[in-house]
C-alpha cells in the first residue's frame, strides 16, 4: 500500500476549506447544544416536567431518543441526547460528502487524464486519496471531542460524569462516520457522472437514521432497525457496563473494510471518462 505524498497533500490541499467548514459548524452546534444543558436544569425546571415525561404517548417517544430524565439531567446524558442527532447526521454527511468526491473528482472535473498518465498507478492513485480522506476524517472527530469536552466542562455546573464513557461514545460515532465514508466512496465509483452525490448522502444518512428511530418507536419492527448503521451506535453512556461491544465494533469494521476493498478493486478496473 504505497502513498504518493504528492497526491496526498494535494487532497489535504482541495479539501482543506471543507473540512473548516464542517468542523466550525459541528462545533458551533454542540457548544449551543450544551449551552441548554443549565437553562434546563436552573430551578428543577426539567423536574417539574415529570407529568409530560410520565405522559404514555410521549414517554414511549422520548424513551426512543434516550431523553429520560434521569438522562437529561446528567451532563453527559444530556451531550449524548441533545447533541447525538447533530453529530450523527452532520458527522456522517461530511464523511459520505468527502469520501465521494475525493476518489471520484477527476472524472468530474475531467482531470483524469492528467493524473493517470503520469507514472504512478491507479492503486497508488486511491490509497492516496484514502489517506487524506482518514486524515481529515480524524482531525474532524478530534476537533468536536475536544470541543465537546470543553462544553462539558463549561457547561456541566454541579453535575458530574464519566470521562470513559464520553470517549467510549465518541469512538462509536467515529466507526460511524468512518463506516458512511466507506459507503460514499463505493456509491461514488459506481454511478454514472454528472449525478448528485449530495442528493445521494441526503437519502441515504437521513433515511437510515429514520429506519432506525422508527424501529425504536414500534417494538413490531424493532429488528429492521439493523439494517441501518445508526442501530450500532450505543448511546447508553449512564450504563456502569458502557464499553466498546466487540460486535458493533466489528459491524463497522467489517462493512468499512469490505466496502473499500470493494471500491479499490473497482477503481482499478474501472473506464474513467475523460
């Protein structure tokens, strides 16, 4: 698996304003996000909700999302409810968005030809771009960690919660993001050019994350939620047993690396139009 660096910091360099972008937005989202957390719990405001949180139709609703209160008093509770949809979604379009373009942009922007006659091959090509596709994917996790570190601790007050758990949870949505990447590159090298991968990755993240909900709400369909890769994410970070289940965690390993063998080997044999 060789890397042509100059093919690498040429990616870092196209995608560099991408990542920016995406990275303040998603921080600006959780630090708002977690500025609720002492408006809420000011004066035993949630507590006085209890008739609506008791409420069956609305109980089975917000037990769905994980917004009990029990969870949303704890800091770290509230971080996972509040924040886990935006962070998901967001995390997971810009994966699927960056993924996709960065193996297939030559043949959008007709630039192929320049690229596959120099003296390197298609292989090199992709294992390159793959590089700085994780690098950026890595420094974007890393950036709403620490962010959402410092927003909890901002933001917490007298509340406590457990720092494992708050990593545990952010690798999850990690393997999350990673596992969307993998699926945007392999949609990206096999449709045909000219057609929207935005529109693709809006379908796709938002229709799985539906699927999943919906299973949540309705005990009759609960099993079709493991179709969707949001199932696998475990937001149950009160839970003194959180860890790292070694079956999630193979799911988005084993789907991600499938996924991109496939599209390695697809990109080798692919016609690149020109």
């Amino acid at each position: 698996m060789k890397i042509n660096k100059n093919i690498y910091s040429m990616e870092l360099r196209l995608n560099r304003n991408s990542f920016l972008i995406w990275s303040i937005m998603v921080a600006v989202v959780v630090v708002l996000g977690m500025a609720f957390f002492p408006v809420l719990n000011k004066g035993g405001m949630l507590q006085q909700m209890t008739a609506l949180f008791e409420n069956p139709f609305m109980k089975t609703i917000m037990t769905a999302f994980g917004a009990t209160l029990d969870v949303l008093t704890n800091p770290l509770g509230f971080y996972a409810t509040r924040n886990a949809l935006f962070i998901m979604l967001l995390g997971g379009f810009f994966s699927f968005l960056l993924a996709g373009r960065i193996v297939a942009r030559e043949e959008g922007e007709k630039s192929a030809e320049f690229l596959l006659t120099r003296p390197v091959t298609r292989t090199e090509v992709v294992w390159s771009k793959l590089a700085a596709f994780l690098t950026y994917l890595i420094g974007f996790n890393g950036a709403f960690l620490l962010v959402g570190f410092l927003s909890l601790e901002a933001f917490k007050g007298e509340g406590t919660y457990s720092l494992a758990a708050f990593f545990i949870y952010n690798c999850y949505i990690f393997l999350l993001t990673l596992t969307f990447g993998a699926v945007g590159l392999a949609i990206s090298l096999w449709i045909r050019r000219g057609r929207s991968i935005a529109t693709l990755s809006t379908g796709i993240i938002v229709g799985s994350y539906f699927i999943e909900t919906l299973s949540k709400i309705t005990p009759g369909i609960d099993k079709i939620g493991y179709i969707s890769p949001f199932k696998f994410v475990d937001s149950g970070v009160l839970r003194p047993d959180y860890v790292l289940e070694w079956w999630r965690v193979a799911y988005f390993v084993g789907l991600t690396v499938l996924l991109v063998a496939l599209s390695v080997i697809k990109y080798r044999k692919k016609d690149i139009l020109i």
